[in-house]
C-alpha cells in the first residue's frame, strides 16, 4: 500500500525543476541537469515497470490525507495502462527535453524548469487516484504549457495561447464544477472508494475538460494554431502526452464512474468521434504544411482512440490504450522531425519544400521509417492498434467501422503526401544545397522514440495484452476498476480447483 | 453599574492603539530623520503584537463568550480575522517604507494605518450594533485619511474625498437599518434580536426586513461588492499604493467576517431571504467586477474590479450559510488577502521604477527585468484566476463546495464563467511581463540607472508568495483552524 515509485515520479522532475530555477545554472548546465533529470525518470520508470503485476489492479498505492474534512487526499497508484501512459510521458519528455537542450532555447533555466515541472503533472495526471489531484495535476500541466508556447513560440505565438488557454480552461472550469459535485455527492474525492454515478450532467462537466483537451471535434479550434506556434518539441509534448491525458480520463473517470449516462452518450460521442476522424484527415491532407499535417491527423487519431475507448468492448479498449502509445510516439517524433526540418529549411510549408531526401539519409530514413508506422502499414504497431479499435467499434455497428477504414485510407494519403512533399519532388526553394543531415544529437531525441516503434511493431502484444488484468479489459471497467477483477477470478479458480 | 471589562480580549486594540499613540509622539518629539523609522518599527510591532495576541486568543478561547456586558464577542472567529489584519498591516508597512510619503507624514501614516488595525480588530469581536457601527467608523476615518494623505497628488485627494462621500453614505445606511431593527426588535445585542424575533414573531415584520436589507446594503459599500462597488476603483486608484493593498485585504476581510457574524447571529430567521440577497449580490459582483476589469489598462484599476470579483466569491461562501460555507469563507481570505497585497506591492516596485502609474502596457518585460517580482506577480494572478498550485484554486474549491453543498449549485456555474471571463485579464498581466508583444512600445525606467533595491518590499512580497503556495501545500492546518473558528458561530 505504500510504494514511494510513483511519488518520486512526480516530485523528482518539480524538484528537478525548483532546483533548474533557483540555482545559477549556467545554459548547458541546466540543460544538461534536466536531461539528465528526465533520464533519470525513465529508469524509474523501467525499474517500476520490471516490478509491475499485469494482472493485478492498482499498484505502488500511496495515500497520505490532504484536506480530510472533503475527503480529499495524495493518492496515486498505476494501473496497467497509466504505467504504459507514464512510460510514454517520461520517454517523450526525455526525448524532448534532449531536443530542447540540443536546440539551445533561449532563459535556458526558465525553459527547462518548466519543462520538468511539465514532466511532473503529466505523470501526475496519469497516476492520480484521487479526483481533486487529478484536477489540480491537470490544470498544473496548462500553465507551463501557456509559458513554454507563449515565450519560446514563433510568431503567432500570442494570439496561440489566448485561444489555447481559453478554450482549455473553459473546459477544465466545467470540469472543476463536475469534480466538486462529484466529490460532494459521493462523499469522497478518492476515485478508489467512490461508487458510480448516474448524473448525466456530472458526466458532461468531465466531459467538457476532456473534449477540448483531446481535442475532439468539434471543440478542436485551438489546435492548429497551438500546434503551429509552439516551438516543436513543445508540440510534440502536446499532441504526443498532453493529448493522452483527455483519453486517459475517458478511461480512468468517465467510463467506470459514469456507467449509465455514457451508455446514453456513447452514440452521440463515437458520432463526434468519427466526425473528427474524417474531418481531421480531410484537413490533414489538404493542410499546406508540415505542422499542419500533424496536426490535423492528431485530432483523427484522437477521434480514433475515442473509438476504441467508447466501443465497449475489450479489442476496443486495448486497441486504444496500445493506440494512445503509438500515437504519442509518432506524434512526438513527427514534430521532432518537423522542427529539424524547419532548422534547416525555416519553413514548413509544402510549396517551399522538397528534395530533402537527395544527400540526407539519415533524415529521409528516419522521416519515412517514422511516417510508413503512422500510415499504419501492416505489420506495424499503428496497424496493430487501429486494427484492434476497428474490430471493436464494428462490433457496435458496422458503419462505424466503414468510417474508421475510411479514415485509414485517408491516413495513408496524407502521411504519403506529406513524406513526399518534404523528401521527395524537386528541391524546394528554401531547401539549401548546404542544409545539413540530421546531426548525431537529434538523431540521439528522435531515433530512440522510433525504435521503440519498431520494436512495439515486433510485439504490440507488450501493450495490448497488458493494460487491463488478464486482458479482461470491459469487465475490469465496468467493475469500476476497483481492487483487481483478477481477485475475483482467482479466487474462483481456487475455489473450483479446490472444490470437490 | 460598571460592567466587568476582559482586558485580555482587548490586546490586540490595545497594543495597536499603544504604537499609534507612540508613533504620534514620534511625530514631534523624534528627530526629523528619524521619525518615519521609528514610527514604521513601532507600527510593525504593534501589528506583530497584534497577531500574537491574536493567536492567544484565538488559542485561549475554544468556545466563544459574551464579555464586556455582551458587548463583544470573544470567539475563534474574531481572532482569525484579527489575525489576517494583523498580519495584512505587517506586510504594509514593510511595503509602506520605500513610498515618498516618509519623508514628509511618516509618523502620522503609520499612526493612522495602527489606529486603522485597531479598529478592524475592534470591528471583528462586534456583538451588538452599538459597537459594529463603531467599530466600523473607527477604521473607516483611518482610512479616509490614509486615502488622501499624499496631500501633494490630486489623485489622492479625490480618492479620500470620493471614499469619504460614499463610505459615509454606506454608514449612514448602515446605521439606518441598525436602528430599524432595534426599532423593531428592541434588542442591540446580535443573538438578542435573533431571540426577540423569534419570540415576538417578526418573521415577515416589514420594519425589520428593511433594516435588515440596509444593513446588508452597507456591508455591500465595506466590502465593495456590486451595486455598491462605485466607490471601489476610483479611490483604490488614487489612494497611495500601500493604503490600496492594505485596503483590498483587510477591509474585505473584516467587512465580509462582520456581515456573515452578523447575518448568522442575528437574522437566522431570516436565513432565506439574505443568502438570497447574498447569492444576488455575488452574481452582481462576479458580472460587473469581472466583464469591467476587462477593459482596464491600469492596474490598480483593473485589481480593484478584480476585488469586486473576489467580493462575489466570498459571497457565494457567505449565501451557502453553513459550517462549510464559514470555513471557505475564512479559509478563502487567507490566500486572497496575501495574493492581494503582494499584488499591490509589485504594482508599488513598478510605479516607484517608473515614477507614474503602471499599467499593463508598462509591464513589458518587467518579469525578465525583475525576475522574482515578475514571477511572484504571475502567481498572484494564477492566485486570484483559482489555478492550482495556489491557495487561490483551494479557496475557490471550498467556496463552490460550500455553495453545492448548501444547495446552490447554479452558483458554482456562475463562479465557473466568472473564472472563465477573468482568465483573461490576469493572463494579459502574466502574458505582459513574460511575453512581450512586437507591437507594444517598451516604457522604460526613468533615467538614472536601475531601481534602487527595496529588501523590505521584497520580503513582502516573497512573504505573500510563501502564504499564497503554503496555503495550498499546507492546507491542512489552515483549515483546521478556519473549522475551529467558523464552528463558534451558531448556524
């Protein structure tokens, strides 16, 4: 009950960050801690992941009481599936911050520190049991968030976060209303010990700070210009992790605390699931530039993992959680590698692209091995996922697969078009003949991220079958995901095997 | 007859008006250099002594008493307010000492900002209407003064003036309805008139209704909670910087602490009609303070519509009229008063740095310059928006658990737009000092090279950052204490 893991996987990287900010750092120096902070979170991460029991329910509790009179206090834990989210969360941070650091940001101590405190409410929001702290880890990821895009952004970069801002706390607010009602009407704040709940407009608040965190459509307005303003690696931590923690919340809060009202929501949200599926790759495939490319396809992919979380069933369920990993992943290194080519070219647009391949293998390689996983080809770990999703959603209705399979095809159209544009043709204006390859410290961000694609390709089982205990995903939602369904089961086993 | 007097209830007024009384001494016999350093250490600590007292009391008192004839109350309540301003006139002073005005009323500023303290401590322990209205004119005339003692500034001048008007009429209001209800009830004292209520079935008695509805009219002119905030922006303008923060903690503070003594002791009969004239006022207060502070460009203006704001907030805590509701609201004041002072200290570090009025335009830049003040300013503002990790988001948490809790729910809603509307201008204010827009001309320092440094306003302001975080981290205690203190009101 009482593991310190997941204590300092959050409190390392904000110390990391108080210590970036209140010591002298010289630049390398706080660029070098932090990096060396968010490595240092990747091996706890691996050490608590080598420890973790896939077929027992939360694990590495702590809970120490916060404000009692409320019933509110520090309680986290990992299931299955916030250990693979954090691991995502901690890798791509680690790749980011690398790349951070390799791109020389400028008020370097501000910008690291933020980024580590960053790293610390992600993993926050992913590992908290308790409502209230995973509100408060939540709205502790917008503020940094607002400060890394409005200072270190390009040049829309204030008209970015106004809208960023507004919308995602318009969101967030309504969800603190539904936190508070929620809390109250249970009694406790603790998402263990609480019960479910009936209140459809509860549900919605939640849903409201889900929706536009996501983003789903059509509640998305803030993402092509927060994508497209952020400096990339800012981008890649929002699209590949922040992204996440809306899902994540579909998972953890809505479906097992809200059985009822999601029933009766559920075909209203897989509609505007797919809509964002099909309206986001249209857009991807129109989308002048590269960010906008990216873009777009995350509030798909976003449309698509909301798929498979809302299909009720277990392939929908796993597929999405081993979705939420590819595509954190893939978005990571793909704004990783925009922002590579935007060093080099300082641009993104299509029309003043191309030939970048000729003279640059290495970032024609890594460029096209990362975009032929998002197309999901056979045999990769996006396929793995999308395939799962689709399977599970046909089983709610048909049609709803038609539409995810569409949008599958659409993937492949615009990930093609977009590799093309910037690798292929001839050489665009603003590529330079001089413009170099990719240099060992970005293939050191980005070419481990893509590795673990690949070997997540070899084997998507690693996720898929090991989020949820004993891969009996529905049934350990709609248990609420209280103390391991796998309780139940064994003790069954044993008893069946102890009967006569 | 006299009656037994507890001299102990009195100390923390008696240890104020003691450094008043020196600092006034100091005035004329201290030599000229040294009178403002005088009178300020006095002054702080008197308001040091004043906490401690408090504390005592607050400690020594775990059930509340009637004491001087039932004239007072000496209760947990009482003393947490006292402690908040005491604790708000400490940081004034450390943020007065810089201001120009030392060289000329030193000794008198600081006498009046003690006496002020005294009153409000005064004010807080009220227990029949008598000693409210005192209470309340005894810091009101403080302040009056205190607003317009830059005699030198217009500016000053009219906001004492205009706050002389107008929170004159607000007492006279108050007084008003004060004397219709003893009219009616014919008791002074708070529970007496609950009891002649009930016992002579006044319930629905017109009388008392109206002096029951003037009286919430005044509180509404202390506290500048809309329609009765007119006043609020004009004079937090142009009274001296220092006066202004002062103001916008302890005046709230007290103001709001009084009206929900008052209200719960006295008028539980009438709980429905005033936590629906409260909830009213807090729905005015949150629309106007908030849509107006929109379109501010200065800051002293746009922090007073912001405290309009906050007003409607701590209304929402007073309309639940529970324990819970007690407890947000006590709670609530701890991070608001700090995050309110620190706010006005930093808006002081950038008038004193630019020699005139800061606005937000004239922000640019001024985190990076300044990097501490820049980022205790932007966690004033997360503070005031109720973003965690401040005290700001805990306090708005109890408040709109108090207000489900209670029943209302539709305030929560509109506290959450509110929040919504507001984000916007405090992260102009944050998006000023850090990201500076290509467009905006840069003010810079007058010249003379850079700032001379002020350790104390600093401190001050460092001071209200570690309230502000710690009333977050450390929550715990605090609410502990609000428990223990809101519990003795008898709801």
């Amino acid at each position: 009950m009482n593991d310190w893991v997941v204590t300092v996987l959050i409190l390392l990287p904000m110390a990391g960050a108080l210590a970036v900010w209140l010591l002298p750092w010289t630049r390398l120096g706080a660029g070098g801690f932090a990096l060396l902070v968010a490595l240092a979170e990747v091996g706890i991460w691996i050490q608590a992941a080598a420890r973790f029991d896939f077929d027992g329910g939360l694990q590495f509790q702590q809970q120490t009481p916060w404000f009692p009179d409320l019933g509110v206090s520090w309680h986290v834990g990992f299931y299955g599936f916030s250990l693979w989210l954090t691991g995502l969360t901690v890798v791509v941070m680690a790749a980011t911050i690398a790349y951070g650091f390799w791109a020389g940001r400028e008020r370097a101590r501000a910008y690291f520190g933020l980024m580590l405190m960053l790293t610390g409410a992600i993993v926050g929001v992913f590992a908290s049991q308790d409502v209230l702290l995973f509100y408060v880890f939540w709205e502790a990821m917008m503020i940094p968030l607002y400060v890394l895009i409005g200072v270190w952004g390009g040049p829309g970069r204030l008209h970015a976060t106004l809208k960023f801002v507004i919308y995602t706390l318009a969101g967030s607010l309504l969800m603190l209303a539904a936190v508070v009602a929620f809390g109250l009407s249970q009694g406790t704040f603790d998402l263990v010990d609480s019960g479910t709940s009936g209140s459809t407009i509860i549900l919605l608040g939640f849903l409201a700070g889900f929706a536009v965190k996501a983003p789903l459509f059509p509640f998305h307005g803030w993402l092509p210009d927060a994508y497209r303003e952020s400096p990339p690696e800012v981008a890649a931590v929002l699209s590949g992790v922040v992204s996440k923690a809306a899902t994540y919340g579909f998972l953890r809060i809505a479906l097992p605390k809200f059985p009822g009202p999601v029933g009766d929501l559920r075909v209203p949200i897989l509609v505007l699931a797919a809509a964002g599926l099909v309206y986001g790759s249209l857009l991807a495939f129109r989308a002048p530039d590269v960010r906008g490319v990216i873009a777009y396809s995350s509030l798909a992919q976003l449309g698509l993992i909301t798929f498979g979380v809302f299909a009720n069933n277990d392939l929908g369920l796993d597929g999405s959680v081993l979705q939420m990993v590819n595509h954190g992943l893939l978005s990571a290194s793909l704004f990783l590698l925009a922002g590579m080519v935007e060093r080099r070219t300082t641009t993104g647009e299509f029309s003043r692209l191309g030939g970048m391949a000729r003279g640059r293998p290495l970032l024609a390689t890594v460029l096209m091995a990362t975009g032929i996983i998002a197309l999901a080809v056979p045999g990769s770990t996006a396929f793995a996922g999308e395939f799962l999703i689709l399977a599970g959603v046909f089983q709610q209705g048909w049609a709803w697969g038609v539409i995810g399979a569409i949008a599958i095809v659409l993937a492949a159209m615009y990930m093609l078009r977009m590799i093309s544009a910037v690798l292929h043709r001839s050489p665009g204006q603003a590529v330079s003949e001089r413009a170099l390859d990719l240099r060992p410290a970005e293939l050191g961000a980005v070419v481990p991220l893509v590795l673990i694609l690949v070997g997540l390709s070899a084997w998507p089982a690693l996720i898929s079958d090991r989020s949820f205990p004993h891969g009996a995903a529905k049934q350990s939602i709609n248990t609420g995901l209280q103390a391991s369904p796998s309780h139940s089961i064994t003790q069954e086993r044993t008893a069946a095997e102890a009967g006569p | 007859m006299r009656p037994p007097i507890d001299w102990f209830d009195l100390t923390p007024e008696l240890v104020l008006l003691g450094a008043a009384g020196i600092c006034l001494l100091a005035a004329v016999l201290a030599p000229h250099r040294m009178r403002a350093q005088i009178a300020a250490c006095t002054t702080a600590l008197g308001f040091v002594g004043a906490f401690v007292t408090g504390v005592l009391i607050y400690v020594q008192t775990p059930d509340g008493e009637n004491v001087i004839a039932g004239a007072m109350r000496r209760d947990r309540y009482g003393a947490f307010a006292q402690l908040i301003v005491a604790g708000a006139g400490l940081l004034t002073v450390a943020l007065s000492h810089g201001d120009r005005r030392e060289r000329q009323h030193g000794g008198e500023y600081y006498a009046l900002l003690a006496a002020c303290g005294a009153g409000m401590c005064f004010l807080v322990e009220a227990n029949n209407l008598m000693v409210l209205f005192l209470g309340l004119e005894w810091f009101s005339i403080c302040l009056y003064i205190l607003c317009a003692i830059d005699l030198d500034r217009v500016g000053s001048l009219e906001a004492g003036l205009k706050y002389l008007v107008v929170g004159s009429f607000g007492s006279g209001v108050l007084l008003f309805g004060s004397a219709l209800v003893y009219g009616a009830t014919g008791a002074l004292e708070f529970s007496g008139i609950a009891q002649a209520t009930a016992a002579q079935g006044l319930k629905d008695d017109a009388v008392l209704l109206a002096g029951l509805g003037m009286m919430i009219a005044g509180f509404g002119f202390k506290a500048s909670a809309a329609p009765f905030h007119m006043w609020t922006p004009d004079v937090y303008e142009g009274a001296p910087t220092p006066v202004t923060a002062f103001m916008s903690a302890a005046t709230k503070t007290v103001a709001l602490v009084l009206m929900l003594r008052v209200l719960v002791t006295a008028f539980p009969q009438e709980s429905e009609l005033w936590t629906a004239a409260a909830a009213a006022l807090a729905c005015a207060s949150l629309a106007w303070g908030n849509l107006a502070a929109l379109v501010q460009s200065r800051l002293k203006r746009l922090l007073a519509y912001s405290s309009i704001s906050h007003a409607g907030f701590l209304l929402i805590a007073v309309a639940a009229d529970s324990q819970l509701g007690g407890r947000a609201l006590l709670y609530y004041l701890i991070p608001y008063s700090a995050a309110s002072l620190g706010a006005f200290a930093v808006v002081a570090a950038r008038e004193r740095e630019l020699g005139r009025a800061a606005t937000i335009d004239g922000l640019a830049g001024f985190g990076w310059e300044r990097p501490v003040l820049g980022v205790a300013m932007a966690t004033f503002m997360l503070a005031f928006a109720g973003l965690p990790p401040t005290g700001g988001f805990t306090g708005k948490f109890y408040v709109f658990s108090a207000a489900y809790d209670a029943g209302k729910s539709w305030l929560i809603i509109v506290g959450v737009v509110a929040t919504m509307v507001s984000l916007y201008y405090y992260l102009s204010i944050i998006r000023a000092m850090f990201m500076r827009s290509p467009e905006v001309r840069v003010e810079v320092a007058a010249v003379g090279g850079s700032p001379p440094r002020d350790p104390l306003l600093e401190g001050s302001v460092i001071a209200s950052l570690a309230v502000v975080f710690g009333s977050f981290f450390g929550l715990q205690p605090l609410i502990d204490v609000a428990t223990h203190a809101a519990n003795t009101l008898p709801f």
